[in-house]
C-alpha cells in the first residue's frame, strides 16, 4: 500500500506556526550559544596570553581589541558605523536615529575629524516599535553608533584607515550617500563590503528631490551601479534632515521663503536595523568577535616567533662576540682552536635551553659536528685561516719585546682578522642551530647539508665582518 507523503499543502496553519516558533526559538538558542562560547573564547584568550613583556611590545593595541570586544560582549552591545563622504548628511542622519543632536554636524568641510561614538538604549526603540520584551532583540541591550570622518576629506589615506579598522569591528555598516553614486563612493562600498558585515546604502535628503526624480536615482543606483554589490532590500531612502519651505513677507514688503526643520524621515530604516538586531544582532557579535580572536592570536603568534628569533639572534651574537675576543686575545693556535669549539658548543647548548629542547655536552659537540660537516669549504677554509692566522699573531707577539713594540699593530690587525673570520663562523653554527631547534630539533624534508646551505646563502659575511670590527673597537 502507498501512503501519500506529507506536504507543506496537509499542513494546517496551527502547524505552520508552530514550526516557525519551533525554528525560531532554535535559533535563538543557537545565538545565545554561540556569543557565550564567544565570550569564553575571549576570556581565556587574555588570561592565558603566553607573551614576555619584550613579545607584547607592538601588539598593545591588538591587545586593547581583545579586551574592548570582550567588553562589548559583555554589555551586549550592537555596533552600528556609518560611512561616507563629507556634505552627506552622517552626523545628522544619526542624530535623527537617536532623536537627539548628540552628533556635531553642519555645512563646514569635514566637522566630523575622527571617531565619535554614543551608546543608544535599545529600549528606547523597543517602545518605538512596541517590540515584545522577550524577543530577541533583548539579545542586546544597546545600540553603539559610530560615526566616521569623510572618506574624501584632507588626509583621507589615514581616515580610510580607520574608517577600515572600524568596519572590521563593528555589526552593520551604513553607508550615505545623496545622490547618485559616485566612482570614489562606489569603490570605497566595495572595500567594505568586503569586509563580510551586513551593509545598508542609504540614500540620504531625498526630500531635495522631486518624487519623480528621487525614483530615477534610486532606480539606476539600484539596477546599474550597486547591482553586483547589494540587493534591493539593502538600500534604503531616507530624509535625516528635511525642511519645509514656506513663503514670508520681508521687511519691504515684498514675498520671499523661509526654510523650517520638518521631521526626519528615518522610520524605514529603523526597522531596517531593528530586523538585523533581531534575527542576527546577537549571532554577528558572536562571529565578529571570533573574527578578532583569529586574527588577534595569528598576529600573536607572529609576534611572538618574531621576538623569539630576535631574542635567539641576540644569543647568537652574544657568543660571537665572546669568541672574536677571545680569539683576538689568544696569541696561541692550539688555544685558539680548543677556546673556539668551547664557545659554539656553549652557544648550542645556550640555544637548546632558549628552544625549551636542552642538550647535554655530548649532544651539543654532535650537533656541532653535523654542522661542521655540512658546512664544508667555509669550515676548512676557516680553519686553514686561523691556523696561518694563529702563527703570524704568535710571531708577532713574540717579536713585540725585540721590536720595541713595532710589531703590536700588525699584530692588532692580524687579530681583527682572525677574530672576524672567527666570528662568522660562529654566526653561521648559531644560524643554523636556531633553523634546526625552531624545526623542533630535525631537519625536515631536506638533509642537514641542504638546510645548511640555503643558510649560508643568506648570510652576509662582509656585514658580519664589519660589525665584529666595530664592536670590538669600540671596546678596545
């Protein structure tokens, strides 16, 4: 026997109902779940910031981010930023949304210079739009707007900037515009819509414009310019600052017209924003605050590897240097060669402490075999130099007594330059240690040979050579 399938057509309308009631109180549920795993996120983040204070240094503003988002969350706050160029009517647009002048705005080029902010009760549209306490809308108890400096003012490049860092933070975007579209208006609207936030164009001061006209704009800016980029339910008209024009008798009888401030034409877009912060307020916090978490912790990360090799580096040249002196220092060849394999294996064993991987004595000496093997000819060659380097410093010092000191600046010289080839080749053992420890002691894919030339590759002996010069002369 077949049995018909159950369709949207047998259900009744209580069904209907129920199920949207259903879908939307899971989804609810799902919202408020994912803002407290993004709360927990966030608070673990900053306790358990593993940085030195060297590490922090550079990332106090990410830092700050971290800690404002979580803020934000905490206070259930909804952030709306505006955007656009100067004379479109920003400030004023938002002080019709709040119904308040708390923005500064007027007819001077760019009275907006930077941020402004306020916090708006979300009570207050609550009782506007006679909203039910317990629909989600009470996911956030307020609204934050922002507004923003024009996008073509003086300076733009860094108010761009900004406008930018903001978009990145904030849960919905309005950008005015007040009339048709203009080419450095459309590509900033691409920029930010590219920042993946809900985004509403708002055609501002429609009231200067006949009904006819008004239509025709909205038309093309919908249908030709902003069609790959919006859809229709995302732009919006609007009249944040209408005046009326009435006719008045001047002073000498004669008939002029008078401007009156009318009320703000702001209603739809209202409702516009109270539809976001319903169905997506709480939900859209929740993933920008996640957004900022991962591109918070892969800088982290970055700063983090960057101080370590940093710090590593300074290990590195810390033992070059004792090195250079001591052998500038040793007129003895066999000295010298003994007190130079010392040193680079205390360095590796430095390293391996740094890298949270110890080695003991016997592991360093291999290691710095291994290397010593791969690095071949710089090795030998250097070898060769010390050892005839060595010998002309051992003469000379031994004729500085018979030559009434003569003999000690060419002997300063010859240390200088056995010093230097010295400390190159420690720098080199130090550079290579570190790529091996931060491989977390192996190699990789390549053998040791080719990890160790790609290194020397990079290694700029000559600036190497220098530096030891000068740092030992400045020591001398």
């Amino acid at each position: 026997t077949l049995y018909p399938l159950p369709s949207k057509m047998s259900q009744s309308p209580e069904d209907s109902e129920n199920l949207a009631d259903a879908i939307a109180n899971f989804n609810t549920i799902q919202s408020e779940r994912n803002y407290q795993q993004a709360q927990d996120t966030l608070r673990r983040m900053l306790v358990n910031l593993d940085l030195s204070q060297r590490e922090r240094s550079g990332l106090e503003s990410e830092i700050a981010e971290l800690s404002n988002m979580l803020i934000k969350l905490d206070r259930a706050v909804f952030q709306v930023a505006v955007f656009g160029m100067v004379g479109r009517g920003k400030s004023s647009l938002l002080n019709a949304l709040i119904g308040q002048e708390v923005f500064q705005a007027g007819v001077l080029h760019g009275v907006t210079q930077e941020r402004q902010q306020v916090v708006w009760e979300i009570d207050n549209w609550q009782d506007e739009f006679d909203l039910d306490k317990d629909t989600p809308a009470t996911l956030q108890e307020a609204i934050e707007f922002i507004d923003t400096p024009g996008i073509d003012e003086v300076e733009g490049e860094q108010r761009q900037i900004l406008a930018h860092e903001i978009a990145r933070q904030v849960d919905l975007i309005l950008f005015i515009i007040a009339g048709d579209i203009s080419e450095l208006e459309l590509q900033t609207l691409s920029q930010l819509r590219s920042a993946g936030k809900p985004l509403l164009l708002v055609f501002n001061k429609v009231d200067r414009y006949p009904d006819r006209d008004k239509l025709a704009i909205y038309a093309k800016i919908r249908d030709e310019r902003v069609k790959e980029i919006l859809s229709p339910s995302e732009i919006i008209m609007v009249a944040a600052a209408p005046v009326t024009m009435r006719a008045a008798a001047r002073e000498d009888g004669s008939m002029g017209i008078s401007y009156h401030p009318s009320t703000p034409q702001v209603a739809a877009l209202k409702w516009r924003i109270v539809e976001i912060l319903q169905h997506e307020g709480k939900s859209l916090a929740a993933l920008n605050a996640m957004l900022a978490a991962d591109r918070i912790q892969k800088q982290t990360i970055d700063r983090k590897l960057d101080r370590r090799e940093e710090a590593a580096n300074d290990i590195i040249w810390q033992f070059v240097m004792s090195k250079a002196i001591a052998i500038a220092l040793n007129p003895f060849t066999a000295a010298d060669i003994i007190a130079g394999a010392a040193i680079d294996i205390g360095m590796i064993i430095r390293l391996s402490k740094f890298y949270g991987m110890p080695m003991t004595r016997s592991g360093a000496t291999g290691l710095l075999q291994s290397i010593a093997m791969g690095m071949g000819g710089i090795t030998v060659s250097g070898l060769v130099a010390n050892f005839g380097l060595s010998g002309i410093k051992g003469l000379l010092a031994l004729l500085a007594p018979a030559t009434g000191g003569i003999s000690i600046a060419p002997y300063t010289a010859v240390a200088l330059t056995q010093a230097s080839i010295a400390g190159v080749s420690t720098y080199a053992i130090g550079q290579v240690t570190k790529t091996y420890l931060a491989n977390g002691a192996s190699w990789g894919e390549d053998s040791p040979k080719a990890v160790i030339a790609q290194i020397l590759v990079t290694i700029d002996k000559h600036s190497i050579v220098d530096r030891i010069k000068q740092e030992l002369g400045s020591r001398g």
